[in-house]
C-alpha cells in the first residue's frame, strides 16, 4: 500500500507528523514537494514562501519517507490546465478571503492522485477546510488528518512562522489563547465574546476572521451544534496566519 504526504516543502516538525504516520501504516510512503502557483493569490505571495529543498529532503528522510517526489511545473501541469471546482464550503472563509484558493487545492491534489495513485493521503488538521474539502472529493484516497503540531506555547506549526519578527512571532500565540480560553465556555456566545476578547488584547494582530463552526456544514454554530471547532485567521506583519481547535470538553 502506497501513502502520499502532499507539500509546498519548507518542512517541519507538523510535516514530519504526517510522515511519521504515513510510514505507520506502510512501508512505501512519497512525500511530494510543489509549490502550487494556482492556490497563491499574487506572484508576490508565491515569491515570498519559504523554500528550503536540501533541508526538506533531510527532514522528510528521518521521518520515515521512503520516496520524495520534486515535480516540476511542466509535470503536474502539461499543457491547458483545467481547474477543478471546490465543494461548496470552499467559497466560506479562507475561500472567501482568498478567491478561487481552494480551486486551486483541488485541482492540484487531484493530479498528484492521478499520478502517484496513492491508497491514502495524509493531511494536516491545521488546515481544517482544506482537509474537509479534500474529503468531499470524488476519488477512491483515503484521506486522514493528523493533528494539528503546536510549539512550546501552542502556536501552530506553519512554514509561513519563519517570516515573523521577533515581536510577531510572540503576538502570534494570541491566536492558541484565545480558542484555548474559550474551549470549555458553556455557550457558543460566550466562547465567541473570549475569542474575540482575547485576539483584541494584541494591537500586532489584524483578524479577518474568528468564529465558531460547526465541522461538517461549516455553518456558525449553536449551541445545539454536536461538533463545534473555533476556526482564526489574520494577519501578523503582513504574515497570514491560520488557526482551529474542537471546542468542548
């Protein structure tokens, strides 16, 4: 059985989480490396994404990859690209913010299935939507999350990390405070008042969005709503950071 870990590279301890759980379930697992152009919104923000490949070939080895897989543009693109569309959800927060990034997800997951054939792929639940929206695919992949990997003060585990300051990267813990604060509030009211309360006691971080969902439909949730997950985005020093955690006990 093949397991695929897909990546833009930049890797880190989340990725090598992914890895490590791939290879518990096989012996052959491809971690694959693409930067893909069409979930970025500009060419500045392609520009500045961190690469690092002989660190990511390292990392990606000790943890267990028996196959790292750097395709370039030509390979997983030849020819006219015809884009795929995202399930509904897709056009919802991050989709909303970001237009047509999760076309852009999807259409390059379902090339890397197409080529590699994985039994199964393993994705991070950092990326919340982007995993749900893998999941609503139609392909025969397994498709597992892994929890989400945090630092010593819970920040999430991003590639995107190393381009904070000094100073943004401690504003940026104010995003785990909050849903922190707020996991075991009785209400979904009073959750959102602690979120939203919290993130305000850091002038450094700019929200876009800080709400309460339900995990399935992705619609607000309520109290009546059986799983609920706290889902964040913004921006510290012009980094754009994102952020979920399952409220409840």
């Amino acid at each position: 059985m093949s397991v695929l870990v897909p990546t833009m590279g930049a890797l880190h301890k989340g990725h090598q989480a992914l890895i490590k759980r791939a290879r518990s379930l096989s012996k052959e697992v491809v971690v694959s490396i693409f930067i893909n152009p069409l979930q970025f919104e500009n060419e500045d923000d392609i520009a500045k994404y961190p690469r690092s490949p002989e660190r990511d070939i390292q990392l990606a080895t000790l943890a267990g990859a028996t196959e790292i897989w750097m395709p370039d543009y030509a390979e997983i693109y030849p020819g006219e690209i015809t884009k795929l569309k995202a399930s509904p959800i897709g056009d919802l927060f991050e989709g909303a913010s970001r237009p047509g990034h999760f076309d852009g997800v999807v259409t390059v997951v379902n090339r890397l299935f197409e080529i590699v054939k994985p039994e199964t792929a393993i994705f991070g639940e950092k990326d919340f939507q982007q995993l749900q929206i893998i999941r609503a695919m139609q392909s025969n992949v397994e498709i597992i999350g892994v929890p989400t990997v945090r630092e010593y003060d819970g920040l999430a585990l991003s590639s995107r990390n190393v381009r904070l300051s000094q100073s943004g990267r401690v504003s940026a813990n104010v995003i785990y405070r909050a849903m922190a604060a707020a996991r075991l509030a009785p209400t979904v009211a009073i959750a959102q008042e602690i979120i939203e309360t919290t993130l305000a006691t850091d002038a450094g971080f700019k929200s876009d969005y800080a709400v309460i969902i339900d995990e399935e439909s992705f619609n607000l949730a309520t109290d009546e709503t059986k799983n609920k997950r706290a889902i964040i985005a913004g921006w510290i020093d012009g980094v754009r950071l994102i952020d979920n955690m399952r409220m409840g006990a």
